[in-house]
C-alpha cells in the first residue's frame, strides 16, 4: 500500500533542492569532512553539480512555463527495507571501526541522492515524489562498494548513475512505467566493471567491507531476521530462497567432485548471503509470478557461483561476484513472467506451492521452507564461524593433498584473516613470503607481515623480525619493528619460548639492538638450550662473543 498526498505546487521552484544542496554544503564544516582536502572538494563538487542542474532546471521552466509539482509517497517497502538495513548498520558497526567513520558519509550520500533525484525527475516531468526511497538505494549500495574518501567524488557518481538508470531506463509492466534496473544494482554492477576493467579496486572499501561484515558474530543469524522481516511484508521470501538453494546445490556438488569446498570461509559468504536479501528482492525490479521469482532467484545463486570461478581463473577481487550480473538478471524480468504464466509450463503443475492461488499462505510455506534450510546451515556449519573452510589449517592440508585452488584460497583466507586481526595468519603469510612459497618471493613484504604479528601479539613474529634482523639483513638493526620485537622477547622467553630466549640472548652477546651483557647471555643461551634448542647449544659450545654465526646453526624460521 502507499500513502500519496495530493500534488501541490512548489512556492519557488528552487526551494527544496537549494535546502539539501545547502544541508550537504553545510557538511563541508564538520571535522571529518575538513580533515581531508580531497573529501572536502568532493563535497564541493557534488554541491556545484546540484547547482548547475537547478539553474539549467530553472531557466526551462521559466521558459516553458511548467508547474513544478511534488507528491509525497510513503511506499512501505522502502521504509521497512530502510529500517531493517539501518539496523544491520548499527550492528556492523560496533564491529568495524571504519563503519563507524562512514556513518557521515553515508548521511552526505541520502542528502546528494533526494536533491539529484528530484531535479533529474523535474527535469522530465511535472511531479516528483518525495518518499523514503533514496534510502535503500544508498544503503544497499554502501553495503558492497564505497570509494574512499580521496576518491569520494566517485561515490557521488555511482549515486548519479544509480538514480539516471532508475530514471531513464524504464518499460511498460503491468501497464504502468516502470523502471527495469534495480538502481542500486545497476550502479554497482557498471562501476565494478569499470574497476575490475581498470585495475584500481583499491580506490575502494569494496574487498575489506566483503570481510568484515562477518566481524559481527552471529550476523548471518542478522541478515537472516531482518529479511524475515521483509519477507513477512512483501511476500519476496521465494527469490532469497531459491537464490540460496542454488548454491547449496552447486556446493554439494562441488564439495562431492573434488573434496574441497568452494567458496574459502563459508559455503555462502556472508556478502553473498547478504546480496541474495538485498540485490535481488526489489518488488519493481523481479518476476510477479512465483515460477519466474524461483527462476529468478536461482539464476542469480548460480550467476554467483559462475562468477566467483570466472573471477578467480583471471586473477580478478573475488568480491565482484555478486554485484556484476544483477543488471542481466533484472533484463530477463519479462521473458521469466511469461514463462511463469504460460500454459504450457502450468500444464506440467511442477510445484503446488509454485501454482497455489493465495499469495499470502504462499508467502508463509516459503518462509517456512527458508527457516528450515536455514536452520540446516547453522546446525551443519555450511555458514558461519564454525565452517572447516574458516581454519587456515584445512586449506593447508587440503594444499599439500594438491587439491584443486586449495593453494589458492590457503593465501587468500591468511591474508583475509591477518588484515582482521589475525596475528598467526600474518606470522605464515611472512614465512611464504620470506620463502617465495606460493607467493612471490619478497622478504621485504615478508617482514612487514612478521611485524604485524609481533604488534598483534604473536611470539614467533617477533622472533622471524629479529631472525631477519640480525641473521638476514632484511632489515635493519635501527629499525622501529625489531626494536619492538626485542622489547616482546623477555616476555616470550618466560612463556618457555626456547626461540625467544636464545635470539635474546645471542643479541646481548653482540649488542644486536640491546645492551652487550655476556652474563645475562649466558643465562639466556642456557635456558634455551636447556628448552631444546639446538642453536643456543651451538652458540655454548662455541664461546660466547664470536662475531660470525656458525655455519649450520642458523635458526629455522619459527
């Protein structure tokens, strides 16, 4: 249902566009906006921009004599979807710290959107409605793909192209105008072309906000709720689920063929998970029959799977698979009505539920099915934290087994996990550097992953930073991180690190970044050798102050 006031003539036609530009100008003011030039003139832009579409606005209609007229339309699907998105937000956010920081951001993005919205639709006619509207759009969009702040002015622009897909893309359904591309959809499916195309997906948030959504515990049992929500309303439950049990399927299968997963971390990631609620549920933009809505949802599921193998063989960020093949999918809404509806497919009665005639009971067996396979996925591990794909250590055995991208997605989850914090996955992503083991060879990328385990707390990262100190030459002795790593090593050594004790100790016997004391580095050398380790033994029976280590007893990289 929808809520429309009547029309009513604007009393100046440059009255509420002239506010938001305003209100977003008014941005420019605030501490985060300052702090950074480059956001600063974005911000400027996007106001000059709106500037110019209101005068160009204002001489046409001075010229023709039009009467700009608004509606307010309170359509209530826009208005749930804003809220249940808004809330995920808010819990996304007490989990990531640069969500927190987009908050502004995000705000700056609904302004720019209501102001463009309603000069471009001006622009083309006499009325436009003012509702809730702008909000998915922005929301559903900043949940997959946001530039950074030095490329904000390119926020904008997707926005931009967003609202011009939604306005000047459209087709006759149901004997009404209707716009064929779900706009946020359309947005980011052209841009993550462009980026994949030129190379530059790191002007974005894109790969880090494919990650961290799952930062949040328990957010696939979130997004799950709040699309119940939706569901329950509006009656999409059918798309999400086909969507996912088509890559249940094409997992199973694929687990069964070649005894590995799929996907790295889960068997639906998380922004997949959360694609499959959001990017293909829009009532204007998919099938009205419930065959074509099932059709529809299973080819996106399968779209995403198709993509995630394409991306992966040339060498493209995985995160695009969900994003890129919406726009195809919304093309086909036609030709899968008419399948939907034809007499022929009816004739085969393939589903009860599919050819049921009350919408709503349809509505609730659906959401029940869903609450089934989803409860499925949680109690089986398919999603969530417990899935064996989330352990670094399955891929590393299922890579030494050869197994098919096992190698692959071994340094894909480490590296996953190590910019989430993970110390121990830094620590091995610097060994494989270090050692040019499916990686390139580059000890200096190598020791900038050790000294991120060593800040994150990890001993035998502050171990590798010293070894590389003071045995490779890969770094200096003056260096701030081995200088770190020494301060961390007494520690380690109490915790009964033999590695720890005896690096420590060989540093006092030379004066490696620490005093030189021949006593405390005999008792360091004893303690560690006492522990097992055969290069303090070495280093004993050698006498202590040699300069030169002895051939052979160069310690293993822990």
């Amino acid at each position: 249902m929808t809520d429309i006031t009547e029309a009513r003539r604007l009393p100046p036609a440059w009255w509420l566009p002239a506010s938001f530009t305003l209100l977003l100008l008014a941005f420019s003011l605030l501490p985060q906006f300052r702090a950074s030039p480059e956001l600063t003139w974005s911000l400027w832009g996007a106001c000059a921009v709106l500037a110019l579409l209101q005068g160009r606005l204002l001489a046409a209609t001075s010229q023709d004599g039009r009467e700009l007229k608004l509606q307010v339309s309170l359509i209530p699907s826009h208005y749930v979807q804003a809220f249940v998105q808004t809330c995920i937000y808010v819990y996304w956010g007490l989990y990531w710290e640069q969500m927190r920081h987009q908050a502004a951001l995000i705000l700056a993005q609904i302004i720019f959107a209501y102001a463009f919205d309603m000069l471009v639709g001006w622009s083309r006619r006499k009325t436009w409605h003012l509702g809730f509207g702008q909000f998915p759009i922005i929301l559903s969009t900043n949940f997959f793909l946001c530039f950074k702040e030095e490329w904000f002015y390119l926020q904008f622009t997707m926005i931009a192209v967003g609202i011009l897909g939604k306005e000047y893309f459209r087709w006759n359904r149901d004997g009404r105008k209707r716009h064929i591309f779900n706009p946020s959809g359309f947005a980011l499916s052209v841009f993550s072309l462009g980026l994949i195309l030129s190379g530059t997906t790191d002007l974005t948030w894109g790969a880090e906000i494919a990650t961290t959504l799952a930062n949040a515990p328990h957010m696939y049992v979130a997004i799950f709720m709040a699309g119940l929500v939706v569901q329950f309303f509006f009656s999409v439950t059918i798309v999400t689920l086909f969507a996912a049990a088509a890559l249940v399927a094409a997992n199973l299968i694929y687990s069964s063929v070649t005894g590995v997963h799929f996907f790295v971390d889960a068997s639906i990631p998380i922004a997949v998970f959360l694609g499959l609620h959001l990017l293909v549920t829009d009532p204007s933009t998919s099938p009205r029959s419930r065959l074509g809505s099932a059709v529809f949802g299973a080819l996106y599921g399968l779209s995403v799977f198709g993509l995630f193998e394409f991306l992966r063989q040339v060498d493209v960020p995985l995160f695009y698979d969900k994003l890129l093949f919406v726009p195809v999918l919304n093309l086909c809404v036609p030709l899968l009505d008419r399948l939907g509806k034809s007499r022929r497919v009816e004739s085969f009665r393939l589903s009860v539920l599919l050819q049921a005639t009350r919408p709503r009971r349809v509505n609730y067996a659906f959401m029940t099915v869903w609450i089934g396979l989803f409860g499925w996925m949680l109690a089986s591990n398919f999603v969530g934290r417990a899935h064996e794909g989330d352990d670094f250590r399955y891929w590393q055995t299922a890579c030494d087994e050869g197994k098919r991208f096992a190698c692959e997605n071994l340094v894909t989850k480490l590296e996953l996990t190590c910019d989430n914090g993970g110390a121990e996955e830094c620590n091995m992503l610097g060994v494989l550097f270090n050692r040019g083991e499916l990686v390139p060879l580059d000890p200096l990328e190598g020791v900038s992953y050790f000294d991120q385990a060593c800040r994150g707390g990890f001993h035998k990262g502050c171990q590798n930073v010293v070894i590389q100190a003071v045995f490779d030459g890969n770094v200096t002795m003056t260096s701030a991180g081995v200088a770190d790593a020494l301060q961390r090593l007494p520690a380690a050594c109490e915790d009964g690190e033999s590695m720890s004790c005896f690096l420590l100790g060989y540093a006092h016997v030379h004066g490696h970044g620490v005093p030189k004391d021949i006593p405390l580095a005999q008792d360091l050398l004893s303690t560690a050798c006492n522990m097992g380790e055969a290069a303090a033994c070495a280093e004993l029976e050698k006498g202590l102050g040699t300069i030169f280590f002895p051939p052979g007893s160069v310690p293993n990289r822990p």
